[in-house]
C-alpha cells in the first residue's frame, strides 16, 4: 500500500491529468463533483498499481468554501496559510493567521459533526465495494498544532505559555475523537494518523512534552478507535526510536518506520513485531534516485527483515512523490507481489 | 566612549569624567551565552543584554557571544542532547537578541562596497545564523537581497540573474542539508551564471573543505569572520 501518492506521480499511471490541486494536509475541495473526481482519481490509481489497501481521506464540510487571498495563498479551515506548490501540484502550508495564543483561544474551530467531513471515504467505500480495505486519514492532533501555529510559533509558545499549545491539542483532540465515530460508520477499516512526531536526530520536541501532552491525547485517540472497532496506525517520519516503547504501547501499527532517519525495520520488527504492524520502509529517496535493479534488493530486503511472521504491510518510508521514479515505485510492488508470499523463504 | 585594556577581561570606562572599572567582560559574555544555549526566559536575556549594553561592552562581541551560544546550542542538538525545538527556541532567542543590537550596528558609512544575495538553502528553514551575517553586512556596508530560507537552487540563479550581485552567500543549519549548496552551485554552472559571481557557504555543520569540495570561493566560521570573508573577496579593505 502507500498512504498517498503526488498528482504527478497519479498522472503518470492513469495517462491523465487531474483539473484540480489537493492538499496531503488538508480539504481544499468544496465541489462535490470534484470531490469525486479525486476519489475516482486515487481509486483508479491504486487499483492500477495493483494494491491491496486503498486510502482516504477527510473532505471539507458542506458549508465551507476556499478563500483565495490577493496574494495566492489560501486560508483552510484551520487558520493555515497554504501556498500552492506547482511541483507537486498541492497546497501546501507555510503560514498561519495565528499571531498570538490568545487568537487561537477566540478561533472558532470547526464543527466534527458538520456535514461532508467523511463525504470522500463515504463515497470511496461505497466504489471499491465491501470487500476491499480502506484505510481513513485523520491529522495527529499535535501534528496539526505543529502546522497550524506554524513550527516557529509551536515551539516559542510550547516554552513560554505551554498551557496554551496544551489546551489546543486538547482541542484538536476532542475534534478527531468525532470524526473518528463519523469514519468508523463511514465503514473504513483502519485509521491512520498523519503528522511527524519525529525528523531525522529524533523527537521534534523533548520527550518530557511526548508524555505529558502527546501520548495521552494519542492515546485517547486510539481508545475512540478502538471502541469503534477500528485499529489505529500511526504515521511519522524521523527517527523514532526514543519513543518507540511508548508509542508501541498506544499504537496498533507503525507507518514509515524512516531508513533515512536510521530505523531498521529489522530491528523494530524483533522488538516490538509481535505488538505492532509495521508499514514501510523502501526509502523514498531510493524510489527518486536509484536505480530500478536497487529498488527491487533494498525491496526484497526490507520483506526479509519485516514480513516473517506477518504483521507487514510493504510500502515506502512515505509516499510516492512527485520526485520519484514511476518504474522504481512499480519494480517496489512488483517485487512485493513476486516475494511477499508466505513462507518467506527466499 | 573610550575604552582601556586593563587586562584581558578588564577595561577602564571614562564617563563623563568619571573613571569605572568594568570587570569581568567574559562573565557579561559567557552569562549571556549560557542563557541562550540553556533555552533561558527571554526576560532574563533581556537584562542580561541590557546590562552588557550598559558595560559599554562592543556589541560585536555580543554578536559573537551569540554566535558562540548557537554554535553550542547546535553540536548539543547534532549529539541529541537537545531535540529540534531547543535548537530553534535558541535560535529565536538570539534572534530577539539581534533585534536588540540592530540598532548599535548602525551602518557607518554612506558607500556601497557591493551586493550580496543571500538565502538558506531548499530543505532548510532555518535563518537565524542568516540574519545576524546579514545584519552585519548591511553594517558594513553592503547592499543583501535576502531570499529567504528553503531556497531552491533555480531560484538562487533567477536572483543571481535579476540582481547580478558581487557575491552569492548560502546558509545551511542541517548537515543533511549541505548537499543543496553543491547543487545551487551546479545550477549556477548549467546557467552560465557561475563566473560573474563568488559564492561563500555558511553555516553550523560546513566546513573549510566542504565549501572547497563543492568549489566555493570562501567560507567562515561565524558571523564576523563572514563579513570579513565578504570585504576580502570584493576587494574592501578592514579597517
């Protein structure tokens, strides 16, 4: 599987173009035929690309509509400022409209029960048939912060008014822990929870901040979940080792498990396989710039080390990018398909 | 205000007729540095900054002071002794510290020794060290054209080309971040840009021969030394 593909990468396999620009974080699409459009986009790709697991993710509410400012840059419903990034055909954010804490105190924040939240996986489920896995995108409720006050404002106001960042995790908290019940009737079958909690040395944020803040607004998270029915993977790149213990504790199942960030999937495996699944780890840098022949070793090494015993789902440290190469990202599956097969004895 | 050497860390200040012994400028500094890289209240480095100001200390060492702390402040996070929000609580600290010394590196001369146009490499948002080097060369007596952070590489030749600047200055506070400078330099290369122009590298993890490995004209160590490097390689004399 992958959690999600660039419409580059989306053009490439169906042969044509998409009229709109998405955003990974975020709903930018308020029309409903559009909305389709990139469901059927997304579905038509990943039945292609021949995978087992197809995704989706949360839509705008009925009564929103994007605001575009003189500028170019669009507002979403979270107070970020997006600006459009043409390589890889997304809104991506890079500012907020948030100046002080106490802004985000007076913010309005949307309403989960609204209409339309859960428009796309409604509509992705009742196409892929019942049969078929689906896998619903919530953003992690620190994560969203982290890009709603943008990394700069988190980090200043996390040490100087720490209540305040508390209280809007809390928040974004109570929000996901609805839209979790909406996407359980929805009829998805396993959450996952996008947003870094890690870059490449390791916790974005100290450790003390993880467990009194993150972990247990994760973990309420999951317990919604979980109460629905549904397990609960957990997205982030980096390296994230020093709170593997803890996250494999909360968690059902891992996603990205980061190479380039010095995650062994191996190891992780032998430590932590018979609690968690793991979803990864060919490294989005090899699909970009090795060579096919490397993809399919670094491929079949990654089934060797994660897959005995089950409990792996194979797909790259992220996602496919713009700036990746089709024909590696396809030798990827096609390697999975030719040596994922139990007994993996090859 | 005049100043005397006592001894190393001591100097005799003339005030107003009166003769005052400032002693221990290395404690002012090495305070000042301590409270940076321990991520301290910025009310607290406030005072400290005010107090250095009022010691009629050279706000230059306070720049380099800064420079130190971040330095620090960085190998802790390269170890991981510090995580990511530290490294970038410490870089807003000495930025707020920067602001406060603005106006003591008022521009002393009315010539224009040269354009520069600066940015910190694509993948790397950070501009800390960025903006106390270019503080110090708008002091100087430069003309910077600052791009940014997360600078792609074409957009550093489309500013060479719109600007045609003396000099082409990069940061970069990520080792992982490093090999974006030999592809600027490469773009620059493919465009024909790269003989109008030198180009300096910066930054905590670059070394002398990183920036010699990717065929850069200068780098330095810090934010002083920078401006240095800059008036070397224009042809200004220090003085």
């Amino acid at each position: 599987m992958e959690v999600s593909m660039d419409v580059p990468i989306m053009e490439a396999i169906s042969g044509r173009k998409f009229p709109a620009a998405i955003s990974l974080q975020t709903p930018v699409i308020s029309d409903r035929e559009l909305e389709k459009k990139r469901c059927d986009f997304i579905i038509e790709c990943y039945k292609k690309v021949d995978f087992d697991v197809f995704t989706a993710d949360l839509s705008a509410p009925e009564d929103w509509k994007p605001t575009i400012n003189p500028d170019g840059t669009l507002i979403d419903l979270w107070g970020r400022v997006l600006m459009f990034d043409e390589q890889h055909k997304a809104w991506v954010p890079y500012s907020t409209i948030f100046n002080t804490p106490e802004d985000f105190e007076n913010f309005e924040l949307p309403d989960a029960n609204a209409p339309g939240w859960i428009f796309a996986i409604e509509y992705t489920r009742k196409v892929i048939g019942e049969d078929a896995a689906l896998a619903a995108f919530i953003r992690d409720s620190f994560a969203h912060a982290w890009e709603m006050f943008t990394p700069m404002k988190f980090v200043v106001w996390m040490y100087k008014n720490p209540h305040y960042v508390k209280r809007a995790i809390e928040k974004l908290t109570e929000f996901n822990i609805q839209i979790i019940k909406r996407i359980a009737e929805a009829g998805a079958d396993f959450i996952i929870s996008g947003g870094d909690y890690c870059e490449e040395k390791g916790p974005m944020v100290p450790i003390r901040f993880f467990k009194e803040v993150v972990f247990p607004n994760l973990k309420k998270q999951v317990d919604a979940a979980h109460k629905k029915g549904l397990k609960f993977i957990k997205h982030t790149d980096g390296n994230i080792i020093p709170i593997l213990d803890d996250l494999a504790n909360i968690v059902d199942g891992l996603h990205s498990l980061d190479p380039t960030a010095g995650v062994d999937i191996g190891e992780v495996k032998a430590k932590y396989g018979h609690k968690l699944v793991l979803i990864g780890n060919v490294a989005v840098d090899s699909l970009a710039k090795k060579s096919k022949a490397e993809v399919i070793e670094e491929t079949k090494n990654c089934i060797r080390k994660a897959s005995p015993g089950g409990g792996h789902i194979l797909s790259s440290s992220n996602s496919w990018a713009a700036g990746a190469k089709l024909e590696n990202c396809l030798a990827m599956v096609k390697t999975g398909r030719k040596y994922g097969v139990y007994p993996i004895n090859f | 205000m005049p100043l005397v050497r006592v001894t190393e860390n001591t100097f005799l200040v003339y005030t107003s007729g009166a003769i005052i012994l400032k002693e221990n400028r290395s404690e002012i500094l090495g305070k000042l540095k301590e409270l940076i890289s321990k991520i301290a209240d910025f009310e607290e480095v406030n005072k400290a900054v005010t107090e250095a100001l009022g010691s009629e200390i050279d706000p230059f060492s306070l720049v380099n002071a800064l420079s130190e702390a971040l330095e620090e402040v960085g190998k802790k996070y390269e170890s991981g002794e510090y995580f990511l929000s530290e490294l970038m609580m410490a870089g807003y600290l000495a930025s707020q510290v920067a602001n406060m010394l603005k106006p003591y590196l008022v521009r002393t001369t009315t010539k224009t020794f040269g354009k520069i146009v600066f940015g910190t490499v694509k993948g790397d948002i950070h501009d800390i060290g960025k903006n106390i080097v270019i503080m110090l060369l708008k002091a100087a007596g430069f003309d910077v054209i600052d791009l940014g952070v997360d600078v792609p590489a074409e957009k550093f030749a489309e500013a060479v080309r719109e600007h045609n600047p003396d000099i082409l200055a990069m940061s970069a506070l990520l080792t992982v971040t490093m090999p974006e400078m030999k592809n600027v330099i490469d773009v620059l290369k493919e465009n024909g840009l790269r003989d109008r122009i030198k180009v300096i590298v910066g930054g905590r993890p670059v070394t002398p021969e990183f920036a010699d490995e990717i065929g850069a004209d200068g780098y330095a160590e810090d934010a002083v030394k920078a401006v240095s490097m800059v008036k070397k390689l224009v042809g200004v004399k220090e003085g």
